[in-house]
C-alpha cells in the first residue's frame, strides 16, 4: 500500500525528456495534477522540438526545453535555471538524466522506474538486477516511485499511478473519465488547404523505425480502395528524409487515377496542424507512431497498425476510457471508443522486440501478414460504409 502525503506544491515541475509521442501521453497525468491542485503553477522540461504536442494546454504556464545531447556549457546553464525552484518534480522517464534534472530542480521527487517483460531470459534477469542496482539510488530521493511493466499496464496508467501517494484511496484515480489533451490546432497552410476536399481519410505509414512499417504495396491496395469509395486520401509525413521517401515510394505505385485523389503533405504541416487536418478526416489509418496518437487524441475515428509493441502498453488511448487497461494484449481487432488496433496473426505476437531480426532496420512478420482487407474491414467498420 502506498504511503499517503499531504504535499500541497506551489510549484511543480514535469519532466519528459524524450519523443512528442511520450510528451503528449502526459497530459492526462497533467490534468489530474490540476485537479489536485487547482492553484499550483506547472512547468514542463523536455526536448527542443519535442513539445509541440503541449501547445495551447491550459494547465502548463511554461515550457523549458534542452537539447537532447547537451554539453556542459548547457548543462550548467539548466542547472542555474532549475536549481531547487520547484516543490516537486514528476519524473515520466527513467533515464539517469531525467532524474538528475528532478534532483536538481525540486524538494520532492515522483518518478518512473525502468522495467522489464514477462519471461526474462537468463541474460535479461542479469540486466534486471544490474537495473534494480541502477534504480536504488532513484527510489532513494523520490517520495513514490512506479515500476514500468511493458505488456501488462498502459503508459497512461503508469503516469497516472505517479500520483498514486496524494490519494488516501489511489483506485480513484480510474474511478473517472481519463482523456488525452490534444494541442491547440492552427489554421492549414494555404498550400494543402487548398487541395482538400471532404470527405477524406488522413493516412500516416511512416513510423520512427523501419520494423513498424507495413508492406508497401498493402498501401497501395488501401489507398486505391479509398479512393473508389469517392474519398481523397491526405498523406501525412514528418519531415525526416525516410518517411519523405516512403510516401514517394507508394505514390509511384498508384495509378494516375488513384493518384489525382491524393494530397501528399510532404512534411510541411507542424503538429498543430496536423491536428487541424485529423480533426477534420472522416477517419485516420496509420502506423505505431506519436501522431496516431494524436489522431485518437483529436477524437478522430483511428486505425493503428500495431506489429511488436504490446497495445495493452502503448496503444493510443481512446479518450473517455473509464479505467487502467482499454486493451487485450493479442487480439486481430480490437475497438475501444474511437481507436480500432489491429494486429497480424501469430503467438510471438506483441514479442516488444525490434522486429523479428531484434534490430531497428529488421521487418516484422507480423505486419507483414496485417493484410489489407483487415484494414479495409475495420475502415468500414469506422465510417459506417
């Protein structure tokens, strides 16, 4: 049973010093923190470029960003610029520098331990208690830390349960509605908006590593059944060079009349606006990626695509979810709310691995055999057609 405490901070620091996608999964951490404490003013720290997905959220009065190697002319920058101003610092990663900023920063320290999955191997339980000999000194100056589980608990939950030690009862913190915050849309470049034309289906195929992505020609099937039912496709991409690339590559494959029913964004629309765009898509298909995410967040019907990674921890949250777990760990289908996962067959799946190869650049069996007519189905299944 976790220990309860009365602190009522005045100043409370956010840390996430990672991707947008584990920005963005804080706001519902953050929102329950104002409901805490109607009166504390919240800050948040986290990587320059990274924390478009906070834009316009009521409840943070000032982002801080560093860089995400910085040398020790920043370091010492930060640390001056933190030092002890807050009342408690949330940590919502376990990386020894996330930590390092919470103890700088702060009185009082919450924050989330690196884990380990089910089934360890021999090698992995030597990892787990070089890990557990890594944390002692996290558990040491945090009034509450919480244990990462990458297949049973949901990364919302794991968040929320930071806060677990400011309530006599802690169930009560899934006893309520638990919603993503999306950031604040702006207007469309006049460039895109300019060649949309409703209905149409925001698509997103480029994941952050090659092991998430589905076969090529799968788009090019989904992309031309699309298109026959009289709606235009929008194709969304970062700007990295190889979802740039990606997108190109399905474009070559449909024919001209496929084609002329496509809007490539070509990694022109920041998050803001992209937002915007998905708000306003019949329905959105994409990837294990940080802007399904934010599609489900934009109460958009959502398609995910899941191959390796377990939904039951880090599948996009359906907004209005009453609870800890929306998902199964292994289904074909699944909806809850307004996010539909779909995953390929076979036992190993969800394995957490970098596909089947274990490394970033390997493909995933998995997604290979998520065949287009199941996403069809579940697209059908998403816009009453």
């Amino acid at each position: 049973m976790t220990a309860f405490s009365a602190l009522k901070p005045k100043k409370v620091l956010f840390i996430a010093t990672r991707q947008i996608g584990d920005v963005l999964v804080t706001t519902p951490l953050i929102s329950q923190a104002r409901e805490l404490w109607p009166d504390a003013e919240f800050h948040f720290l986290g990587y320059r470029g990274k924390l478009e997905m906070l834009k316009g959220n009521p409840d943070i009065a000032q982002t801080i960003e560093t860089s995400d190697r910085p040398k020790l002319k920043e370091y010492l920058s930060l640390f001056f610029k933190l030092f002890q101003r807050y009342d408690l610092a949330v940590v919502t990663q376990p990386s020894d520098r996330a930590y390092f900023y919470g103890l700088a920063a702060a009185h009082q320290r919450v924050g989330v331990l690196g884990g380990h999955p089910q089934g360890l191997t021999e090698q992995d339980k030597n990892k787990r208690t070089k890990s557990d000999k890594q944390n002692a000194w996290k558990k040491a100056i945090c009034l509450h830390t919480v244990d990462i589980d990458y297949f049973a608990q949901h990364v919302i939950a794991e968040k929320l349960r930071l806060l677990e030690i400011f309530y006599k009862n802690p169930a009560d913190l899934f006893k309520k509605s638990i919603s993503v915050t999306a950031p604040a849309g702006d207007p469309i470049a006049p460039s895109i908006a300019g060649q949309l034309h409703a209905p149409y289906v925001v698509v997103h195929p480029g994941p952050l590593t090659a092991y998430k992505r589905w076969p090529l020609a799968y788009w090019q099937t989904l992309l031309t059944w699309i298109t026959k039912q009289g709606w235009q496709v929008v194709l969304s991409a970062s700007p990295a060079k190889q979802d740039l690339q990606l997108n190109k590559d399905i474009l070559s494959l449909l024919d001209e009349e496929t084609r002329s029913h496509v809007v490539d964004t070509a990694g022109l629309l920041p998050i803001s606006q992209a937002g915007t765009l998905i708000r306003g898509a019949i329905a959105y298909v994409g990837v294990d990626t940080s802007i399904t995410h934010l599609a489900a967040a934009c109460n958009t019907p959502t398609i995910a695509l899941f191959g390796p990674t377990p939904p039951t921890n880090f599948g996009p949250w359906p907004n209005g979810f009453i609870g800890e777990q929306p998902y199964q760990l292994r289904a074909r289908s699944q909806t809850v709310g307004n996010v539909t996962i779909l995953q390929g067959p076979g036992e190993c799946v969800p394995c957490r691995k970098a596909g089947c190869e274990d490394r970033a650049s390997s493909n995933s069996e998995c997604l290979d055999h998520l065949e287009p007519n199941q996403v069809i189905a579940a697209l059908q299944a998403a816009t009453n057609k």
